[in-house]
C-alpha cells in the first residue's frame, strides 16, 4: 500500500475539520480525512445554527465575538450567497420568573446591546405565547441564521484552492506515533503526518484513546429536534428564535414551518443518533404548555450530536502526553458560530504563530482552551 505524505493531518471534515484545515493549508501540507460518504453529515449537518453572541460561557461569548465580522461580511468570493440572515433570539420568562429573567439579563456583559422587555411586547414578537403566563423577555437583536451549508463549503473550497486535499470514506482505523511522525491507517490509505489534528467531533475522544493521548473526559450528548406546522393563519416567518429562560426548550422559524427542540443533552456514545419519540413528545409538551396551542403535525424529526468536557469550553491545543497530537474538540453547540475565530485560532497554535496576542484580543487566555486544563476534571 502507497504510504502518503503531508505536514498536518486534519481527522474529521465537519465545520471545526474544515474550517482549521483552511487555515492551515495556507502555510503548510495538509490532508483532510473524513469518515463518511460526505463531509459534515453528522453534528455540521444537523445543527440549528444560530448565531448569538449571548450563548455559552466566557470563552463561548468571547469565540464568538471574534467571529462576527466573518459571519456578516465574509472574504470576497467565500460564498456565493449572505452566511447570515438577521434573526433576533427572544428569551422568555413564565410568570413568577421575574427575578430569573432579570438574573438571565444581568450575567449578559456590557455591549451586547439585550434589550429588557415587558410581557406585552415579548408577546408581540412572538404572539404563540400565554399571555396570562407571561413576565416578559430578554432579546438580543443582533444575532441571526446561519447557512451551515455556505460556510462549510465555503471552507472545502478555501482548503482545496490553498492546495488541500480530501479523503472521503476513510475512517481511522489505527493511529500510532513512532520514528517522530504518526502514521495513521484506513481502509484504503496509510499516511505518515508530522502532526495530527483531532477535529473528530464526537468521536474525537475514540481518536485521542487510539493515539494513546490524554483523556479529556469527552462526553457526547445528543440533541433533539423536529419540524412542525405552526398553527393555521399564522406567519412565523419575521419571529425571533424563542426560547424559555430555563433552556428547556426552544423554537425558531424554518422555511414556513417551527424548528422546535426539548433542548436535550443525553449522554450517547458517538455514532449515527436518531431521535427518540420521547423527546420529541417533551418538546411538544412543554411547546402546548408555554402557547396553548395544539401541536396539529410534525414534519419530521432528527437528532444531532455536540459533544463536551466538564467546563463546557473547547478544548483547543497540543496534548499533554503525545507529541504532535493536537486537539480541536469539545466545541458543544457552539463550533458552527465560533468557526470563523476558533478556525484561525487553532492553525495559529499549531503553526505557533503569534497566538498570545490573538487571545488577549478577544479577552482570552491560551489556558482558557488548552487540553492539560482538564487534568483535575477529565476521567
């Protein structure tokens, strides 16, 4: 069998695969390798993609930031269509949730430009909600859809025009290190790379267990969602992404119809998820409790994975134990918005290219991302 060559292997072609493998590919020889038929079919795929600059933690709002100006006004011929389309995201409160609704506005720091609203006109924003059990809202105006699709291609295409290439169907099979290079193993290819990149999504700790690296404690979790009629008469189409200010839910217009989720997160091990009735019952349950409305047909159901470590930042960086072996992991919900950022981020860390300096730009530190973080916390 011919043994391949490159600087940098990139294992998994998803959103956080591509988007640092386009990166990378500017500076040195890099593959990309893709278990599946097609890039992206698993958590890319299957995402809701919305971009708020409120979601997540400290380094999630940071990461995101940093990844606006991408998002809004993309290099020229990155895509052929806008990435976003501007969508406010509208956070609720039932009745009695007044101080939780407040609490929920007061962790949002400065500059994010919330805006508090009264119950009357978080009802008009979105008119499905129980006005008798209603204490008003939180929206964040700024935020929008994103067309996975367009930015993940938009990806491919900047890897390959940069002189990357793509293995599909080439799932890694054995990954060791020896002779200062690791040689990794599929099906149909062997390949010797100076450094590995785990961009593996949820099967990125299997991938870490292969190559014999630190154990970061990831933990996939699976994702629930379904598509519904909104109720007869009603345009949803100008609404807000809504949500319920204790995350058990949301729903957000999607071609005519309702993106509608439990907003689960049920530990799975990595593979090909499918929903469970369950889940999509729960949904539709505490949709009707919230609305009053009577959910009259789901369209259809899938379930995605995002996978996370015990702090819920990702885990960006060089592994503690193997050499060469780099982690680009535990992205959450949050790979498809903080791309633009955590892309550039992670091939300047690899490529040790002035890293400090870009993190101290949106307020982060390399600590804040790096595996060996995870030394008290991962299993």
């Amino acid at each position: 069998m011919t043994v391949l060559e490159c600087q940098v292997a990139v294992i998994g072609a998803g959103m956080a695969g591509a988007s640092i493998a386009a990166h990378l590919a500017e500076h040195t020889a890099v593959r990309l390798l893709e278990m599946e038929a097609h890039p992206g079919y698993h958590s890319t795929g299957r995402s809701a993609a919305q971009f708020s600059e409120t979601y997540g933690n400290k380094a999630i709002r940071a990461l995101s930031r940093a990844s606006r100006q991408f998002l809004f006004t993309p290099p020229s011929g990155f895509a052929a269509s806008p990435l976003v389309n501007p969508r406010g995201n509208l956070t609720f409160g039932k009745a009695g949730q007044i101080e939780l609704l407040d609490a929920y506005a007061d962790s949002l720091e400065p500059g994010y430009g919330v805006e508090r609203l009264s119950a009357a006109r978080t009802l008009e924003l979105c008119p499905l909600l129980r006005a008798d059990d209603l204490s008003g809202g939180v929206l964040e105006p700024h935020s929008a859809d994103i067309d996975v699709h367009a930015l993940h291609l938009g990806y491919l295409k900047l890897f390959k025009s940069r002189g990357g290439s793509v293995t599909t169907a080439s799932q890694v099979i054995n990954l060791e290190r020896r002779s200062n290079a690791w040689w990794i193993s599929t099906p149909t290819t062997t390949l010797r790379a100076d450094i590995v990149v785990n961009a593996a999504g949820a099967w990125a700790g299997e991938v870490g267990k292969m190559a014999g690296a630190f154990d970061i404690g990831l933990e996939p979790r699976r994702r629930t969602a379904a598509l519904i009629e909104p109720p007869t008469g009603i345009d949803s189409r100008a609404w807000p992404m809504v949500g319920d200010v204790e995350e058990t839910f949301y729903i957000k217009p999607d071609a005519g119809l309702l993106l509608l989720s439990p907003a689960d997160e049920t530990p799975v091990p990595p593979g090909d998820v499918q929903p469970e009735d369950l889940d999509v019952a729960v949904a539709i349950d505490r949709l009707e409790r919230a609305t009053g409305i009577e959910v009259r047909r789901v369209v259809r159901t899938w379930a995605g994975l995002r996978s996370f470590v015990a702090d819920r930042s990702p885990c960006v960086g060089f592994d503690p134990k193997q050499p060469g072996f780099f982690w680009h992991a535990a992205l959450g919900g949050y790979g498809i918005q903080t791309a633009p950022a955590l892309g550039e981020l992670a091939a300047a860390l690899v490529l040790e290219r002035g890293v400090e300096e870009r993190l101290s730009a949106i307020g982060l530190e390399a600590q804040a991302l790096c595996p060996s973080r995870l030394g008290a916390s991962a299993h």
